[in-house]
C-alpha cells in the first residue's frame, strides 16, 4: 500500500518538473530565436532597431506559449465546481435543489 502512495506521489512529482521544463523551454525558445533572427537582420541590412523588434516578438510568442500551457493544463485539473457547505441544507433548500436539477434535466431533453 505504501508503495503505491509513493510511486503516485513521485508520478506527480514527474509531472510537476515535466511542467517546470515545459515552460521553461516555451517562454526561452521563442526569445532566443528572435533574438537571433533580429541580430542577423540587423547585420545584413545594416540596422539596428529590428533585434528589438524581433525580441518582442519573441517575448509576445513565449508568454502566448506558456499561456496555452498553463491553460491547457489548469483544464485537465479537476475543479470543485460547488462550494463544499458544512451545515445541513433546510428541507426548503433541499426542495429547491430538487426542482432546479429536474428544470434543468427537462430543459436538456427538449
């Protein structure tokens, strides 16, 4: 049994650092490599304003990277959708619930 325990939490574990290096690599990659596209510009047309240029594009490309990450990854996370209550509902509350589910289930089927 403890090792199962163990063997989730190190799975976990993995999928954090996985994570961790995911957005690492998507927010450098694309700063670097307009970094360098603007430098080489730069150098060939004899300018000196596009690895700016090219930087914020590729700082832009990163974060919209890393948004789509985290994302994507916020929504295979299970979400507690009501909030948990701690005391007991009235009999009015409990009717009330009944009939906004049985609202919503005819509402469905229509």
């Amino acid at each position: 049994m403890r090792s199962r325990e163990t063997a989730v939490k190190r799975k976990g574990l993995a999928k954090t650092i996985l994570l961790i290096s995911q957005i690492a690599f998507s927010m450098l990659a694309p700063i670097g490599l307009g970094g360098v596209i603007g430098y080489f510009l730069d150098r060939w047309l004899g300018t000196s304003f596009l690895i700016l240029v090219f930087l914020l594009m590729g700082i832009a490309a990163g974060y919209r990277s890393v948004w789509q990450l985290v994302k994507g990854y916020t929504k295979d996370a299970p979400q507690d959708t009501e909030p948990r209550r701690t005391e007991k509902r009235s009999p009015a509350e409990e009717e009330f619930e009944r009939w906004k589910r049985e609202k919503d289930r005819k509402g469905h089927d229509a």
